[in-house]
C-alpha cells in the first residue's frame, strides 16, 4: 500500500533536515536489542556504514569513560518515565582516536499494551567545533582575569560610561579603598570637568568612548582625580573587549608621572 501523499512529504521534509544538519540517527529495539543507525551517525566518526557492527555494548564502549556515567544516568532517567525527553552530551571516540563531543536528544516512541518501552529513538548532533570554541574562550578569560588582577596598571571595566568592575591597582590609582565607591560610576565622576588644555571632559571622552565601540583602540593623554579630587596625568587606552558578549570596554591607565 503507498503512504498518503501527506505522510511522503512529512518523511522527505525530515529527511532533508537530517541531511541539512548531517544528523546521526539512532533507534533501538529495546525487547530485541537490535541497534540501528544512520550513515551520518557513522561519518562523524569516521567509519564506513555498518562497520563496526551497531549495538548497545559497542556504543557503550565508544563514550569517553568520564561521560558514561552521565549518559547511562540521563537514559534510565528517561527510560524509568522520569523525563519528558533524553537529552545529554558526551563524548564519542573517533576512528582515529580523538573524541568528538556529541548532543544526543531522544525519546520513546513506542510502549507496549504494559507501558514498558519498545522503541528508543534520537539523533546525535556533532558539538565538537562548539566546545573547543568554549574552551578557547574558558583560557581567554582566565588569562584576561589572571593578567586583569595582576596588572601593575589600573583596569576597569566600562559598559557604556558606567566602571562595571576594577582591578586592585585601581583602588590604588583613585586613592581609594574600597572597590564599590568606583564600581557603579562613570570615569567622568573621576575625571575634572575640564582637561588641562582646556577641553570638556564630556566630549573628550564621549568621543573617544564611541570610537573605541566600533572596535578601533583609542589612545590618549587624561587627566584623572583621586577620590579626594587629588588630580592624576595619566595615559588612556580604551579597547573594546570582544571575547565578551556583553561588548565591555577596557579601559586601561598608566599613571605618567610613574613614567
């Protein structure tokens, strides 16, 4: 009998999107044991079709051993009916040794007349290229914060003009000793209203500030002042920080007359 014109288009409609987004599927007789995958479930990690074999205990022995726990865990979770879906992410070892990060979402699709399941069925979507990008972003950020708090220059932090964070040489820099009379106020409110050569701080700034969110590094003579309206000749560099979703700006002072 042929399928409803309907039916064939819903099947090619999703097996387009399979391929679109090369999507290893998987289905598993849960009462026969029978595994059966995709070809794109074996072309993320390197193997012809059907080679090896596809079982439960051969997939198991693919999972990073620091990953199966959570994966066999997310499964019986959703097997015992205590989840709406399975949804997890592990790693797969590759043909050629490496792992290759994988986010598996599946579901029960069939019960018997007794509830008990028959049909487990998901996709595998490869996140390697996400997590290495994550990762690389992790080290970013440690090493911004590590050379952040250990900088023999002041840092803070700008979104817009407002000073979101500072560094310990900072509250140094402003004679001051307690990061929260900083954080929350504008380096205008630590600048003079006027620079030395006359020029309104405002615009000064503004105009270098709008520069700098356009991703271009804005260097410049500034003059600061102390908590205690001592003033400070300083040099300014303001970069925008893009590793940041927030799209802060760094600010970073060198006090000239250290210099």
């Amino acid at each position: 009998m042929n399928k409803p014109p309907l039916i064939n288009s819903s099947v090619q409609t999703l097996e387009n999107v399979i391929t679109v987004l090369k999507a290893g599927t998987w289905e598993w007789n849960i009462q026969t044991g029978i595994v059966t995958v995709n070809r794109f479930w074996y072309d993320m990690l390197g193997y012809e079709a059907a080679e090896p074999e596809m079982t439960m205990q051969t997939w198991q022995d693919m999972i990073h051993p620091d990953d199966l726990e959570t994966v066999m865990s997310a499964a019986k979770m959703h097997l015992d009916g205590n989840s709406d879906v399975y949804e997890v992410e592990f790693r797969l070892k590759h043909r050629n040794g490496q792992w290759v990060w994988i986010r598996s979402n599946g579901k029960i699709m069939e019960y018997d007349g007794n509830r008990d399941p028959l049909y487990f069925c998901g996709v595998h979507i490869d996140i390697t290229e996400k997590k290495t990008v994550q990762k690389e972003l992790r080290a970013a950020n440690e090493l911004f914060r590590f050379l952040f708090s250990n900088s023999s220059d002041a840092i803070v932090l700008l979104k817009g003009a407002e000073i979101m964070d500072c560094n310990p040489r900072a509250l140094t820099f402003f004679d001051c000793s307690d990061r929260n009379l900083i954080v929350g106020k504008s380096l205008l409110d630590l600048s003079p209203a006027k620079q030395p050569d006359g020029s309104e701080s405002l615009v000064r700034f503004k105009t270098s500030l709008q520069k700098a969110e356009t991703g271009k590094p804005q260097w410049f003579a500034w003059q600061c002042q102390t908590e205690n309206k001592v003033p400070v000749e300083c040099e300014v560099c303001l970069k925008k920080l893009t590793s940041n979703p927030e799209g802060y700006i760094v600010a970073l002072l060198q006090d000239a007359s250290a210099e």
